[in-house]
C-alpha cells in the first residue's frame, strides 16, 4: 500500500492518478471532505473520473498523531506532498508547524512501521545559496543561514533535516526540489493557488512583467519524474527538478498567448517592486489584510536564479516537457 498526503493539492492529485493508472494500491489522506472533490476534479479533467473511484480516502492530519496511526496500516511506500505554501510573515509560526513537525511526524512513523522508501516534496526554496564564483544552484549548493531567506523556505529546509536525519535511523528517502510547478489552467477563478494564480492574474489582464528569473517544470514532468525515482534502486539522494530557466516576462508572454488575452506589457522594475511591498505592508496592517506581495516576493521577481537539472537527467536520462508547449497544450483542456 501506498501513502500519499497532499493528495487534494496540485501535486499529489496528479501523483494519485498516476500512481493509479499504473496499477498501485493508494491511499491518501485528507483534512475535510470538501478538498475531495479538488483531487476528484483533477480526474474528471483528463476525463478519468472512474480512476478516482481506486484511491482508499481516510480523514488524517499529518500534525495529529493519532489519526496517523490508522493511515500508516499496512504501508510500504510513502509520498509526502502535503505543505503549507505561504510568504506571508505572519505565517511563520504555521509554516513552521505544518512543514517541520509535520514532515518530522511523518519520518518518525515511516521508521517505526518500517517503511520501505519515502519521498519527500521539497522545494528549489529550499537549495543553497550561491557564492561570487558559482552560477547554477544545484543539489551540493551550500545553505547558508547567514543569509536572508523566506519563511517558507526556512520550513521546507528544516522539513529536509528531518528526512535526513530519518534518513539516518535508517529510512529510505528521496528528496525532490521542484521550481516553480505549472499545472492545469483553473475552470475557476475562485481561491487560485500556484500556478493557477498566475494564470488567473494573466486572464485578468495583468499589466505588469518582471525579468526575473527562475526554474519551472510541468506537474506531469513531476509525478513521472518521482514514481520512477521510488520504483528505482537509487535512495538516499535529492533531486532538483527543472525543465528549464526561464524569465517571468516570458512565461507571462505564453500565458498571454495561450489564453488568448493581453500580454502584460509594463516592465515593473525592482525600485518599483520594493516599493509596492512596502506600500502593501503599510495597507495588510491599517486594514488587517493579508499579504499579497511581501519582501521575499519582490525580491523574487526581479532575482535571476539559475537551477542545475543535470543530476536529474544523468542518473535517469530524463528528459522534460517544454514549458511553453505545456501551457499551450493544457489551454486545450
């Protein structure tokens, strides 16, 4: 048997349909019912709605022991997508909380019910940082806690040492790191998370573009890419996965064009970019809002990060989707 937690988020929907088109036994574990039918959407979108039917579905929280006594019965496998994806300051401590304990529950049940192998879901957040004399961020890239980094990525690297040091009690693991995941275009605008946001903000006409940079991958190129990696000999390693390195101002462009609407055409430079986190610092706190861009955002969009996929495509000769092709093909959906 196999667990999957986060199987109602963008990852782990796409990774049960694939771990059941391929014949696994799955469980997966969910918080309120209403998620379900997220994941059950998933299905009906590649028109495989009786798939769905296959997943074994418990009520289970990866922070309450517990429940997740019951979903660790017979299991042999485990994929861990479920995360807490926020950049918002005032997060931190359930950022923390959900990733690092969570992840932390998670390992120590895999070790104690004897777990043949374990993936964990990381991030590129959570790769090292770069010194004057290195170009490309790559799995051997030190962390250094000298510099600043988002809360978020501050959790998904904590969350990493804990599957180390389960790692080193005994257990199987594989890491992924993805880059930014690109997966359906949403039927609905309502809630937009990930890339889903993006492609809303885009449909919505979006005036402004970055030149910025960053790693992106398809969400089909992620599942496939993991289930190989679990169902192969290699353990104990971190994989970062990328297609390409790609500017937002591109990427924005194929949006655009996919979706048949106005490219954004105002080149938000990064004085402006600091400017507009702090203007919405300011107004989150006079009117008790939520974030919706924060320092680490800005700094994002206009930072120009290059991630090595070369591990990745030695050890397993992978080759990715092209991006831009990706976002025209699933406009098609």
């Amino acid at each position: 048997m196999i667990l999957v937690t986060g199987g109602t988020g963008l990852v782990g929907a796409h990774l049960l349909l694939h771990l059941i088109e391929n014949g696994e036994n799955v469980r997966a574990i969910y918080r309120s019912q209403k998620t379900v039918e997220k994941a059950k959407s998933v299905f009906e979108l590649y028109k495989k709605a009786e798939l769905f039917e296959k997943v074994e579905w418990l009520e289970a929280d990866i922070l309450d022991v517990p429940s997740l006594e019951i979903a660790f019965i017979d299991v042999n496998c485990v994929y861990h997508c479920a995360a807490l994806i926020s950049f918002d300051p005032k997060d931190e401590e359930a950022l923390r909380k959900t990733n690092i304990e969570g992840t932390a529950n998670m390992v120590n049940f895999a070790i104690a019910k004897e777990v043949k192998k374990f993936c964990f879901v990381s991030s590129i957040a959570a790769l090292g940082d770069l010194t004057a004399h290195e170009t490309y961020i790559t799995e051997e890239t030190d962390w250094n806690p000298e510099k600043p980094h988002s809360d978020y990525a501050i959790s998904k690297y904590g969350a990493e040492m804990e599957v180390w040091r389960a790692h080193q009690e005994g257990l199987e693991v594989i890491i992924v790191n993805p880059g930014v995941i690109l997966g359906p275009i949403p039927k609905t605008k309502k809630n937009p998370q990930g890339s889903a946001e993006l492609y809303t903000k885009v449909a919505n006409g979006l005036s402004f573009y970055t030149l910025g940079s960053t790693g992106f991958i398809s969400i089909d190129d992620v599942v496939k890419t993991m289930y190989r990696l679990m169902k192969s000999d290699i353990k104990n390693e971190r994989f970062t996965l990328i297609a390409e390195n790609i500017v937002f101002k591109d990427i924005l462009d194929t949006i655009a064009e996919a979706l048949q609407v106005k490219k954004p055409h105002i080149h938000a430079k990064p004085f402006f970019m600091n400017f507009l986190w702090i203007a919405d610092l300011i107004f989150s706190t006079l009117f008790f809002q939520r974030r919706s861009i924060t320092k680490a955002t800005a700094k994002a969009s206009y930072s120009k990060n290059l991630y090595s996929n070369e591990k990745i495509k030695t050890v397993q000769g992978t080759v990715f989707q092209d991006v831009h092709q990706y976002i025209k093909d699933v406009a098609k959906l």
